[in-house]
C-alpha cells in the first residue's frame, strides 16, 4: 500500500487554532516519538471480563492531559484537575482568525476551584501541592486524582477529586473534592467561572432577580457568533459552609465558601455545572440556571449512579478480542473515546478530535460516514441517528451549495459548520471546492444506517430524500464520454492530488449512492428516474487492463512516483463494494508490491492502515492484516491515556477518525459481517493472526439487539442476546 499523504495534517500543524489551544492549556509534557503501550503502572491488568482502568503516578514527565466528555461538553483536566483546563461546548462557536470561518470556541473551565488555608492558595502556591496518583476509570468516564497540600502552617491536606461528564444529563459536568484535614482547621473552597483567555466578551455575570443560584456567568463569543451559559451549585453535604457574596470581574465571577474541617474526618465539597450554548437555547444562562438546578434536584450521587449506569449500558456492546491483550486495550480505548465524545444530544456533527480540542475547527468531514458512523450505529443507534440529523439539517445548505456550482440536487461541503452544517473550509484549501467526494459519503451513510437500524420512519423523512438529492447531483455532476459516464476536475482522498478526472474512490461510491437510491426509490413506493440506472451502469473505473487492476484515477503516475495514491477500493472493502473478487484482490497485491508503507512509515495513517487490514483478512492474508492494524495505531499511541494521534508527528491525540477506523475493521472487516438488506453474515471470517476470537454481547441488527461471536474460518454467528 502506498501511503496517502492528506494536507489536511499540515493544515492543523500550522493553525491558529492548535496555537489557541497551547495557549490557554500548556502541555503538561514532551512526547516520546515512539511512545510504548500502556506500561503496567499505568493501567491495570486487562483479563476478557476486565475494563479498563488508567493509572498514571509519575508526574516528572509531561503528556496530554486527560480528557472527559459526553458529546456537549468536553474537558481537558491537568494532573492537578482544580485549575484552568481546557474547555469546549457544543455549539459555542466564534469567528476563527485569521480564516474568518466558523470554528468551535475555547470556553471557561467551571470545575476551576482553590483550596485555601489560612490565607495559603492551593492553586497559587503550586510548589506545596502534590500530585499522587491520577486514575481514568473508563468503566464510568470518571477522572479521580489524588493529591496532598501541605501549607507551611502545620497543617496537611488530602485531597481527592472525582470528575465526570453526566451522560443521563449531558449539560451538566459533575466535581466531588474530598478534604481530610491532619488537624481542625477552616477551610475555604473558591469557586470561578473565570472566561479569561477565552475569544469574546461577558454579557452578564448575575441572576435574574428573585433567582437563587450560586455563579452564573453569560458569554458571548468573539464575532458575535454564538452565546453560552454557566451556572453553578455548589454544596458540602458533610457539614455546615459558609457562602460569601459572589465576587464579580470583567472576566467572570466567583465565590468563597467556608468550612470547618475536623480533624481525621473527610470532609466532600460538590460543585454542579451546567452549560449551555446557543445552538440548544436562545437564551443561554438562564437555561443553564435550570438545568443546574434540575442537576440540583437529583443530586451529585444520582447524577454517579445514573452515569454509570449509562456507561454500563454502553459497554454491553464492548467487542472483545481472544488471543492478543494489546489489541484489546486498544479496542477498549477506542469505544470509549468514541462514545465519550458523541450522545444521542449532539446537534453539532463530529468533528475529528470530538470535543477535545480545536483542531480542524469543530468542522465535520467524512470521517463522520465513512470511518465512524457504522461503529456508532451498531452499539448507539440513537446517537448514531443524530449525527445524520445534523446533516439533515444542512440538506438545505447544501442544496444552495449545488445551486451556487450549477448542479442540481445537494453538494455537501468539505467541512461543515458546527451549527448548521454549512460549507466553512478556509479558502485557502482547495478541498473547499475540489472534495466533493464527501456528498456521496454522507448519502451512503445515510443508505447503511438504514440498513443496519431497519427504521421505517427515518426511511420516508431522511433516507430516501437524502438518497435523491444527491443521486440529483451525480447525475448533474458528471458528463457521457464514448467512454461512459465520468466525473472529471476531482480530488479524490489523496488531498495532495487535485483537479483529477474519474477517481476510482468517488466513482464507485457514486455507483453505490445511484444503487441504493434506486432501492430506496422502490421501498417508499417511489419511482426512480431511468438515468439513475444507465448512469449507475455506465460510470467509469480507470483500469488497467494488462494487469486487471483499478488504478486511482485517469491521471495515474507511474508507479515507482511517490506521488502514486493508492487504498481507493481498501477504504470501500468493508462497505462491500460492487467489485469482482479478483479485481479487488489484483489491485489490493499491486498496491502492497509497491511497498512505500515501510518507505515513507510517517506518512501513513491510521485510519487507512485499518482500512487496508481488513482487504488482506478478506482475502486471507491473516499475516498481513496482523501487521497492518498493529501500525495503525502503533506509532500514534499516546501515553498515559491511550488517544490516538493523527499521525506520528503530532504531540495531540484523540482522532475519533482513527478510533472509529479501528472498531469497524475489527467489527466487519474481520467478522466478515456486512451490513445489507439480507443475512450480515456474508462471508467467512478472517481473523488476523494470532486472534483467536471476536465477541460482543451486544450489537444492534435491524433494531433487535444480538450477540457476535467470530471464529476464523467460519461464518460469524448473530445469536438472540
């Protein structure tokens, strides 16, 4: 396989936006080029009924932070999780500069507390904290750091804090700090909603009158783009505490609590934040004030329970491997990134990196359809259904988009606005208006939620009306030649390579679109216009003949260029392609001879490694396909918490892409399961070497949950769960 190399990379490495978000968070560490699986201090022992549990106690080198989310809100806490951390909403978003696009917006961090005794600040004086121990429980999504404060005044703090983002409420983060004192002692907790560092302006930073609630803060972001809400409720269950009168700044406001803290006895102060941006409510800081209460009214062990047992739920669906430990913590890792980073709530799309962090924007790309959704589908099928919302949503856009080119029909833009999916690529990429392939990847993935939930109602609202706008476009997009029907002036997915003519990838995703639409036509009653059929029929696939193989385009250089692309039909393997076996297997062999893998090995990634792991299971090199997923995520494994990079270069991790690349190799590409109109299990599995077994206790099949169990060789089985 030779390597594509997408610019996209370059495009965050020297963005504004990856520099914001070194600015408002500095790295707590260096990251080893080569970065070496979860060390045995660092999580514990994995057996098959075992999640995992991350472990961090060296706190000498520096690394990515944690992250925690729900889909609405994403934070990044440091070892010491009291102070400012990185913050993101969904749907609070601001004019990036310099691009002047729609981008997701830094946020105030509102879990921010100092400890202070006898007038000694915890968070100032960071020299008499600390740090013990740090633990990621990805059973729950709970972060519990454990440290120890000791003031030059005789008196020593433990403290543990617990964190989570509330899943069973997903506007809501949740902080439990637990203070044992080594003597009596009065203790004040400072509570801040602090927007300092954050792009725009505080609207307001006080309740409507007769309104109890303990901060509130309201901002708006720079450009006026957007607003979001804080609100705040803060109680110590354990004992009696003393509010001072909130403390207001041009950058936010906060609170003084006081307690007395006996000696011995812990002593737990709980901090309820709700956010809210302006794409859930127009008026955000008073919803916000609500929905901290409600949180208020369930309380802070509530809330855990719930949580958990949300995530309990989730984990139902957890793919467990036999036979390799590693590719088990790695699986692990990935479902629960994924899932932390999406609920069913979500109206902003996916952006590549989640709610970690700004990179990309908070845009969506086609990383959402074809490398996420299908995992996402078959353990959430709700949260699933949400994100092929948002892009109902912006079918509209997206018609006006076609319009502005001249075709008919709907043109999905490269990369979609996280409020209501218009095109906002910066105008200095050239993706902005060459990527068109990302049209026929939502309308297929639009096709395979269908198939896969069996959802009737969502067939006559978004399927079929999705299905036909698009298949509009092909047919307005393309022109006949004496050769057929091509698509020229494309960039495929090798972003390096524009202004091509009949990229194999879009025009056999196109003739998979034209497929399904003319199903779909027949399953709402619906008659399909006869063109969708000639066109579907006709399109070109540049091949040579001599060799019986696809060759990525009409363009194709020669194949000792560095520049020759290559995994076109591997990123369609498990789509199950309309493709002859030898065709598939012929172009799959001439790829992997050219050899640039082991050549150029940082230019690789992830995500297409996957994707070209599960073509060499399909076709039986089990050798191959072992090699190949370990290198997808091998060299962009980041330490301690297992978020996987983009690429090796990177010192920032949590690409969902990735993630989401490596749970469907493993759940189709190897079971041989594929998601269709009749029995998914359609072709032998082939498990990659040294794999033994694939199970899930749960995986959602037409809407009726089932059991997955994969053995090599054999048909996989979809028992009643």
């Amino acid at each position: 396989m030779r390597p594509l190399r997408f610019s996209r990379r370059d495009f965050v490495k020297g963005s504004s936006a990856t520099a914001l978000f070194s600015l408002v968070l500095p790295k707590v560490s260096a990251i080893p080029t080569q970065p070496a699986l979860l060390s045995p201090e660092r999580v514990h022992s994995l057996g098959q009924s075992e999640l995992p549990r991350m472990v961090v106690q060296d706190f000498t080198k520096h690394f990515d932070p944690a992250y925690l989310s729900n889909g609405l809100i994403g934070i990044r806490p440091g070892p010491n999780p009291l102070a400012k951390a990185n913050t993101y909403v969904s749907g609070f978003v601001y004019t990036q500069i310099p691009y002047e696009v729609e981008g997701l917006s830094p946020a105030p961090y509102p879990l921010e507390t100092d400890i202070q005794v006898k007038g000694i600040s915890l968070l100032r004086y960071s020299d008499l904290l600390r740090i013990q121990r740090q633990t990621l429980d990805m059973t729950s999504g709970e972060l519990i750091t454990e440290m120890t404060f000791a003031p030059e005044n005789g008196v020593a703090l433990e403290i543990q804090v617990l964190q989570f983002a509330s899943r069973s409420l997903p506007s809501v983060l949740c902080q439990e700090i637990r203070v044992t004192s080594s003597v009596d002692t009065e203790i004040q907790f400072v509570v801040r909603i602090d927007g300092e560092g954050v792009p725009g302006r505080v609207y307001t930073n006080g309740p409507p009158q007769r309104t109890n609630i303990d901060l509130v803060s309201g901002f708006e972001s720079s450009g006026g783009l957007s607003k979001l809400g804080v609100a705040l409720l803060s109680f110590a269950p354990d004992g009696p505490v003393e509010k001072q009168e909130p403390f207001t700044t041009d950058s936010g406001v906060s609170r003084t609590y006081s307690v007395r803290a006996a000696d011995g006895r812990p002593f737990r102060f709980q901090t309820l934040a709700a956010m809210v941006s302006q794409l859930y409510h127009p008026e955000p800081h008073l919803e916000a004030i609500r929905l901290a209460h409600w949180a208020g009214v369930l309380q802070f062990e509530e809330l855990r329970n719930n949580n958990r047992q949300e995530w309990s739920d989730l984990w139902r669906s957890r793919i467990r491997v036999t036979g390799d430990t590693d590719v088990q913590r790695i699986v692990d890792a990935a479902f629960f990134y994924l899932h932390s980073s999406l609920h069913s709530s979500t109206r902003s799309g996916m952006p590549p990196f989640g709610l970690s962090q700004s990179a990309y924007y908070g845009h969506s790309f086609w990383d959402t359809e074809t490398w996420s959704l299908f995992p996402i589908t078959l353990t959430s099928p709700n949260t699933a259904q949400s994100l092929l919302e948002y892009r109902l949503r912006g079918l509209d856009s997206a018609k006006r988009l076609a319009a502005l080119y001249g075709y008919r029909g709907a043109q999905f833009p490269w990369e979609a606005a996280p409020t209501s999916g218009f095109e906002t690529t910066p105008t200095f990429a050239n993706s902005g208006w060459l990527e068109q392939h990302i049209t026929p990847d939502v309308a297929l993935g639009f096709w395979e939620y269908q198939l896969a939930t069996n959802d009737q109602s969502f067939l006559n609202q978004a399927t079929w009306p999705m299905l036909q706008a698009v298949a509009e476009w092909i047919e307005s997009r393309g022109v006949y030649t004496n050769r057929g029907f091509e698509i020229q002036h494309i960039m495929g997915t090798d972003e390096g390579l524009p202004n091509l003519n009949n990229d194999s990838y879009m025009n056999l995703i196109c003739k998979m679109v034209l497929a399904a639409a003319i199903r779909c036509a027949e399953m709402v009653g619906a008659k399909a216009p006869t063109s969708w059929g000639k066109i579907r029929d006709s399109l070109v696939l540049p091949i040579d003949s001599s060799k019986n193989v696809i060759l990525p385009y009409d363009q194709s250089l020669s194949p000792s260029s560095t520049r020759y692309s290559s995994g076109h039909m591997d990123f369609l393997t498990l789509h199950d392609p309309p493709l002859a076996f030898d065709l598939l297997r012929n172009t799959h062999n001439y790829e992997e001879r050219l050899g640039a893998v082991s050549a150029l090995p940082n230019t690789t990634i992830g995500f297409a490694s996957a994707a070209v792991a599960a073509t060499a299971a399909f076709l039986g090199d089990r050798r191959r396909a072992a090699e190949l997923f370990q290198q997808s995520w091998k060299d962009v494994w980041l330490e301690p918490f297992g978020m996987i990079r983009e690429a090796p270069a990177q010192d920032y991790g949590c690409f969902l892409t990735n993630f989401g690349s490596l749970l469907q190799t493993v759940m189709l590409g190897f079971t041989g399961i594929r998601v269709r109109e009749g029995d998914w299990t359609k072709y032998p599995a082939s498990l990659p070497a040294g794999w033994q077994r694939i199970e899930m206790d749960r995986i959602w099949v037409k809407g009726e949950p089932r059991r997955l169990i994969a053995i090599d060789g054999a048909p996989a089985r979809l028992l009643a769960s």
